[in-house]
C-alpha cells in the first residue's frame, strides 16, 4: 500500500510563506486540493462545507494585513491543525464524542490565540479520541491505512502526516502526542508540564493534561515552542549531549522488534560520537504504571460527574468504563499517587546529575503502529515520563519490518526543553540512516 504521507516541514515553508516565494492563496488553494484527494481516506480533520472558502477568505486578509515581507510575523500563513479538545472561536467543540457541544462553550484557548496572532491560520479541528481516552476515532495512519495512526492525538499526527498542515496541537496525558507522532513518522514534542497554559481545554486529567506540538521538523517544533512556552530562552548547544538509556522493566516492556530497532539507532549515535550510558532506573515502573493510571482515572470521574449523569447514553463504552473505574479510586490512592509524580521525577533527575546524564533516550512506543483502528496503542513507553511532568520529543528513527515508522523518545530534565529542542537537530539527521 504506498504511503499517503507528504513532506512539508514548518520552518522552511514559513520562511517561503513570509518572504513571498511562496505565493499564499495558491498554497492554499494547493493543500486544499490535497485535502480533497487524500482526507476521504485518511479522515484526520472533523468537516466543514466551507472549508477552501474560508481559508481563502482568511488567507487573503492576512495579505492585505502584511504586504510587507519584512514585517510578516513567524506563523505567516501556517496551516494550523487543532485537536478536538480545544476551544476556538467560530468552530464547535464535541471533543470527539456525541454529547451537545453547547456543554463546552468558553472563552478559546489562549495557545490558539498566540499561534493566530502569530500568523498562522486554523486548517481545521482534527479528530481525537473520545474526551482523548481510549475510545478512536476514524483517522487511519497516513503510511498504511490499515493501521492507527495512535491516539489520543490521532488526527493532529496523521494531518501533519499527510501534509495537510504543518502545525498541530495536540494533547498528552499519557502518551497522546509522543505515540502518535512516531507511529506517524513525525515530530513530537510534549513540554514540562504546565509551561503552555492549558486555559480553553476540555480537561482529562489536570495534574497531568499537557499540550503538544507536532510538526515534520524539529526547527518547525523549536518556532512554535519559542512561541507558546513560558519564558522560553532562545540556546545553541555546541556539546553533545551526554545519553543514557533507561535499563530494566521499564525498558522491558518494548517489543522485540522496537529493541532490535532501538540497538540499531545506539549504533548511530555511538559512531556519530555520543556518549551512551546504560543506566538502571525506574524498577518501580508496575508501582507507577498503577498510581498514574489511579490518579488520572479519578480526574476523568471527577470531570465527568455531572455529564455522565445527564448523558451516560451517549457516552461510549470504554470511555464510561473508565469513568467508572476512577470513581473507585479512594481520595488517600488518588492523593498517593499525586504526589508520586514529584517524587519520580526529583529520583530521575538526581541519576541524571549523579551520572552525568543530559538525556535519557529510548523507544517511543512498544512497536510500530498496531493493525487497525479499534485501538491507538499502548502507553507504555510514555507513561513514566509523562508522570514526572518531564520535557519529552520524539523523533522519526527509522521503519519496521512492515514498513512503519518507528520513532527515538528523548527525555530532558524539567525546564530544559531548550536544551532537548537544541540537541534534538543534529541527531535528527543521525538517526534519519536507521
């Protein structure tokens, strides 16, 4: 089956889009007709009728508000994908499920207005698992159609995938930017938690609800981190960084085939002159699989309260099952496991000094992208990460014996997304040979 994925990386386009080499209305009118050929298969975005109307129509006001090359913003005409989840003005909100979408009117949430103000343009919300939980949505993974494209993200990776924008956000509360993103062969970058607000969401689990960022570059995920992160300081980081890999259960839990990928990606980093450390951590991970589990679960309940009253039939299964299933958690197991998420990642980060580490690195997820689209996949590789609140990217790294991507998950301290963004360019290149 050939893939339907299609390269156009953010920060090259933006630039051709700021300086007029490329010509706005037509890249429009292009990704437009892309859109038209490829989304009745791929399905990433949610309809609109009008959809090619109001882009042309927004495209051309942005001219008309910039005809100075020299003044046009970093966004400049960036086709914006926008996850299910989040508010935006002049577009409803059903965050993948049939529930009245008046239930989740509000103010729009302050990241899409930064990218807006920035000079991108909303293409479109992209589909999402029910209330980004486990029950999927349509989208299939632009590189084989019989497979996920992951979740809860699913239509942000496989529209970025497929070229239909080159921006999107996504959420992760446990693994939903960084699995899709590799199943789909991108880039994906969850920060430290809480550095972009997280105003205008439809909540899962708030102690851990983190947007994300996925691009086909990381100089594209870098330009929009400047922009939405807190207090971001622009670095360049002469120095390799020193890598560690994460040995034990933890690691454990990838497949065969991820393993056997993951050597072969050390190979390269290790001929490309990085230092690699094998390190034994995280031999608490079932202790922690648990408490993150527990503690989101009873977020989502208590989010849900008064909807799944009013609503539990229109509601689907998995989702009311794992509502369910948080209202058993009691306050002592939910308070536990609260305060876990400080106490795993202060230990993470003390290995890290003690060992000289910058980076921790390892697979992105069990395996590629399963068969199918009754699941998004499992959690697993990103669950610990997400629960310390650490700074996280994945990288494309190569294909699985049936073809699918495969991506490398790196891991920085916390408040030192910089330091990853920076160190992520070069092994970019490195690892594109896997």
């Amino acid at each position: 089956m050939p893939s339907l994925s299609h390269s156009l990386p953010l920060a090259p386009t933006a630039t051709e889009l700021r300086s007029g080499q490329r010509d706005l209305l037509e890249f429009v009118n292009e990704i437009c007709d892309r859109i038209d050929a490829l989304e009745p298969q791929i399905q990433a975005l949610l309809s609109e009728p009008e959809r090619r109307a109001r882009l042309l129509t927004e495209a051309a006001s942005l001219q008309r508000r910039y005809p100075d090359p020299t003044q046009r913003p970093p966004l400049y005409g960036v086709l914006l994908g926008v996850k299910d989840i989040f508010r935006v003005d002049g577009f409803s909100t059903r965050a993948g499920s049939q529930l009245p979408s008046t239930l989740f009117t509000g103010p729009q949430a302050s990241c899409v207005t930064i990218l807006q103000k920035a000079g991108a343009i909303v293409l479109a919300k992209t589909v999402t698992a029910e209330f980004a939980s486990d029950e999927p949505g349509p989208t299939r993974n632009p590189h084989n159609l019989a497979h996920t494209p992951g979740g809860s993200s699913s239509g942000s990776a496989a529209a970025v995938a497929a070229g239909f924008c080159q921006l999107a956000l996504g959420t992760q509360t446990v693994g939903s930017v960084i699995r899709p993103a590799a199943f789909c062969g991108i880039i994906g970058f969850k920060p430290t938690y809480g550095r972009i607000s997280a105003d205008g969401l439809i909540p899962y689990a708030v102690s851990s609800d983190t947007i994300g960022i996925m691009t086909q570059d990381v100089a594209g995920a870098a330009l929009a981190a400047s922009l939405l992160c807190h207090d971001w300081r622009a670095t360049t980081m002469s120095a390799k960084p020193v890598l560690a890999i994460p040995n034990g259960p933890y690691l454990a839990q990838a497949s065969r085939e991820a393993l056997r990928a993951f050597e072969q990606q050390l190979r390269l980093l290790t001929n490309a002159g990085y230092t690699i450390k094998r390190v034994a951590v995280l031999d608490d991970i079932q202790s922690i699989n648990t408490m993150h589990q527990q503690l989101t679960t009873a977020e989502m309940a208590q989010v849900h309260q008064r909807w799944l009253a009013a609503y539990q039939q229109l509601y689907r299964p998995r989702t009311v099952e794992k509502i369910h299933t948080g209202q058993k958690v009691s306050h002592a197991q939910s308070t536990e496991a609260r305060s876990s998420r400080s106490q795993v990642r202060v230990r993470l980060e003390a290995v890290m000094k003690r060992e000289g580490i910058d980076l921790w690195i390892c697979p992105a997820a069990i395996g590629p992208a399963p068969e199918g689209i009754t699941s998004t996949g499992s959690t697993l590789m990103n669950l610990p990460w997400t629960h310390a609140g650490m700074p996280v990217l994945t990288l494309p790294a190569g294909k699985a014996t049936d073809g699918l991507p495969l991506g490398l998950q790196m891991i920085a301290p916390v408040m030192a997304d910089e330091h990853l963004l920076a160190w992520a360019e070069p092994m970019a290149g490195i690892l594109q040979k896997s």
